[in-house]
C-alpha cells in the first residue's frame, strides 16, 4: 500500500511539445490524477494529465498527428512519383541522339 498524499508538482506557465500549460484543470470529481488546462500552438484548447505531459506522451492536442500524417503522405506520393518516371523510362527504353 502507498503511504501519504503526493505533492503537486506546478506544472503552470511550462511548455511540453505544443503545449503551453495555463492553469489546472479542476473538476467536482477529481478522483483522477491531475488535469492541466494547456493551450496548443495551432490555438485549440487540451485538457491533459500531468504524468502524461511530464511523461511526453501527449505532446500537442492532436495536431501534431495530423501534421505528421500529412508530411508522411506528401513524401510517399513524392517517391510514387520519382518510382513512375523511372519505369516510364524504362518502358520507353534509351534515348537515341
């Protein structure tokens, strides 16, 4: 069994990926681990668990995966691409002066 309350850490005014923490989050039923209130780069507003701040695992409101998502999406159809040309070229065979 654990012993004793946890101090608090202060996680306001601290920036974690995206995240800049404002305040914390209380609700009526606080039974979980602190929330934090946190604004995100992109302007939207994320409620988030402090161990998962201090922890990296969320470090954005979810923009940050889209974001991502996205380039990952822009360099395979670049590559797509780049494979076409070269079979094209190939099928078509050399080019004679």
């Amino acid at each position: 069994m654990r012993g004793g309350s946890r101090t608090l850490i202060d996680l306001t005014g601290q920036t974690f990926g995206r995240l800049y923490v404002v305040d914390r989050y209380d609700t009526p039923e606080m039974k979980s681990r602190p929330l934090w209130r946190c604004f995100c780069d992109c302007g939207r507003v994320a409620i988030v668990e402090g161990q998962n701040l201090r922890a990296g695992m969320t470090r954005s409101c979810g923009c940050l995966r889209t974001d991502v998502l996205r380039e990952n999406a822009k360099r395979r159809k670049e590559k797509n691409r780049e494979r076409n040309n070269n079979l094209a070229d190939d099928k078509r065979g050399p080019v004679l002066p």
